[in-house]
C-alpha cells in the first residue's frame, strides 16, 4: 500500500468515526429531553471510550463536565458521580500541560462537581480522594489548596465538622483556618479547651511544614477568639505561649531553646497525647533533632530554662480584665 493510500484510508476512518460520534450525540441529546437518563449513561461512557482511544482529552474532558452537570440537574447524582470519575481519570491520561492555566481551571470545576453531589452518594468519597490525588501533581504531597478549601465547604455546610476541620488544615489559608477554628470551639468545646483547638492545629500545620499557615491561623485564633482571656502575649492559657514561644525559636533556630522550651512545657502538652508527637516531628523538621526512642525529654538547658520560667512567673496574677476586647467575629457564613 503506498503513502497516498495510507493517507486516504486513514482520512476515510476518521471521517467514519465522526460520524459515529456525531450519531451518538444526537441520540444523547434526545435521550436526555426525554428522561432516558440510564441510556444517556451509557452513551457519555462510549463517547468517552472513543474520546480517550483517539487522545481527544479535551472533547471527552468538557463533554463529561457537562453531562455531570446535567445529571445532578436531573437528580441522576449515581451516574453524574460515575462521570465525575471518568473525568478524574481522563485528567490522568492527559496528564498535566504546559499552559499551568488550564490545568488549575479543572481545580474549580471539579470542586463543583463535587459540591453538585451529595453526602449519601458512595462514589463521592472516591471521587474526593481521586480529585486530591490527580491536583498533587499541580501542588505537591498534599492536594492542592484551592481544592481543599472547596471540599472542606462542602463539609462544612453539611455539618461533617472533622472532615472540614481536615481540609481547612490543608488548604493553605491559616486567616480562615483560624476563624474556623473559633466557630468549632465555641460550638463544640469548653471553656477549659479553648487553647486546645488551637495548639492542636497550629503544631499539625508546622507538621506539615506549612509554618506561614501555622503562624496566621495563630494571629486570627488569639486576636478574635472572645473566650480566650487574654488577645496578646503573656496569654493566660500556658499552650499559647508555648506556641508563642516556638514561633520564635523557630526563627532562630535555637535546638537548645527547643529544647528548653519542651521541657518547661511538658505537664500541657500532656494534656493531649497526640502534642507530644508533633512536637518531636517539628523538632525534626525546623531544628534537625534526632528522634529520641528511649531517652526521656531533654533538659531546660541551663539558662534558656531560667529565661522561659522568669518569664512565666506572674502569668497567672495578671489581671483578666486587661484582655483586649476581640473586635470582630466571623459567622459560619462569612467562612469565605
């Protein structure tokens, strides 16, 4: 067979499978008008085999976006969330492109979809954990923020507070964070836990070596928290001038004030058995310490110990009333 012949049935096999495409559409669409729903299923699923088969990503990636749309319109949310997965997985055929722009486009959209379904739909949860995964190739070991941020909404409005808390964690915006965590602690905690919210949030995302996120989720937490009864340092709750502290050896680097620090500090951090082991991981990560396996903790270290308990020492003779008065508050509604 020569070249021209190669080439003329090649262009005649296309043009047959366009036509084919071009039936099966029309069919979908009039499937759809008249609520044919399973079969219209069915066709999006060959459309998307013939799609991904001749690498026509983008047809089959906005084809399959809005025939989600249009199923979770129709409250056929079982075969949207089947056509949610097969876009997750034709993003991973495609792989990521050049133009970064397009890529994070699929970012909000997916974030939609997932908004669209809801929480009784058993596919969701895999589409989730599947949107996470193909967005770490955008941004990272973790997911990318923005979609976090968008799944963490979802739960929030639906009342799954832990999963919400979970992806707020993650989604890069410790102001938020922080606001957050106040409407949790007001709604679920007492008075006695109110720095627990905090520190447990603030030593996960140095954990995670976010440690801009940690620092603002602190700020916006120790600012507007109305229960908290101090807004500036010294506080009164000994685990947020722990952190106070931490922030700042961090900056320095002092493994000897580290040190020190953890063990003035160890009776709190007790309170939660979890601390202690985002403790020894921050440790790690920001002053390059060896985990300890048998020892017990380090020593105050000399004179950062008499620094750290002169400058406790009073704390909890310091007037209440001195507290600064929170001067704004974020509603559920405004977590934005």
């Amino acid at each position: 067979m020569t070249t021209a012949e190669i080439a003329s049935s090649s262009s005649t096999s296309n043009s047959t499978g366009q036509r084919g495409v071009s039936r099966v559409l029309a069919k979908l669409s009039h499937s759809l008008a008249g609520g044919a729903f399973y079969e219209a299923h069915m066709m999006y699923r060959t459309l998307y085999f013939r799609y991904t088969a001749q690498k026509r990503y983008q047809d089959c990636l906005d084809l399959l976006f809005d025939g989600a749309q249009k199923l979770i319109a129709k409250q056929q949310e079982g075969s949207a969330a089947d056509l949610c997965l097969l876009l997750v997985d034709t993003l991973e055929k495609r792989g990521p492109l050049p133009e970064d722009t397009e890529n994070l486009l699929w970012v909000p959209r997916l974030g939609t979809l997932i908004q669209g379904l809801s929480s009784g739909i058993v596919e969701r949860e895999t589409l989730i954990q599947r949107a996470i995964k193909w967005s770490i190739s955008l941004h990272g070991q973790y997911g990318h923020p923005v979609l976090h941020k968008l799944i963490a909404h979802v739960f929030w409005t639906e009342g799954n507070i832990e999963s919400a808390r979970h992806h707020y964690l993650l989604c890069q915006d410790g102001s938020l964070c922080g606001r957050v965590l106040i409407e949790i602690s007001q709604s679920r905690g007492f008075q006695s836990e109110v720095d627990l919210f905090l520190v447990q949030a603030v030593l996960q995302q140095l954990s995670l070596k976010d440690r801009k996120s940690a620092e603002d989720t602190f700020i916006e937490y120790t600012r507007y928290h109305p229960k908290l009864l101090r807004h500036e340092f010294p506080y009164k709750e000994p685990l947020v001038n722990f952190l106070y502290f931490l922030f700042r050896l961090i900056e320095t680097k002092s493994v000897t004030g580290f040190r020190s620090l953890r063990k003035l500090y160890d009776p709190s951090l007790k309170r939660d058995t979890s601390f202690l082991k985002y403790v020894t991981k921050i440790g790690v990560i920001y002053f390059d310490e060896q985990p300890e396996t048998n020892a017990g903790p380090p020593g105050l270290g000399g004179m950062f110990g008499d620094i750290f308990s002169r400058m406790m020492q009073g704390f909890d003779e310091e007037d209440a009333e001195d507290q600064s008065t929170p001067q704004r508050r974020q509603n559920v509604n405004e977590l934005d």
